[in-house]
C-alpha cells in the first residue's frame, strides 16, 4: 500500500468497516516484523484521529 489509498480495516463489511487514507508508511525493522502505515481515519469512531497501524490489519479499498 501507498500514500493516498484508502484502506479498510482487513475483514470488515463494506458498509460498515472503517475507512482511512494512507499518509505514510514505515517499513520492518529488526524489531517490528510487519510493515506500518500511518493513517488518517475518515469515518467510523476515530474519525479525523491519525495513527499507526499494522498493514496487515488493512486492506485497500479498490474503487470502481
């Protein structure tokens, strides 16, 4: 994933799963095995909050 997609949270139901944009993104490190991404969430509970999740807890919203 890159900055500016947007990313849902990984399983969750389209209609209600929140949605955040991609701002930035942190790669593994010898300590963290998984790759992070710093978000800003644009619906759902953490609305306007920014913060660092795990990719792999996301998934990418394909627009058609």
């Amino acid at each position: 994933m890159r900055k500016g997609d947007l990313v849902r949270v990984h399983g969750g139901l389209l209609s209600t799963a929140p949605i955040a944009l991609v701002l930035d993104s942190r790669g593994t490190s010898r300590v963290e095995n998984y790759e992070k991404l710093r978000v800003l969430w644009v619906n759902g509970p953490r609305v306007g909050k920014q913060n660092w999740e795990p990719a792999y807890n996301l998934e990418r919203v394909l627009a058609k």
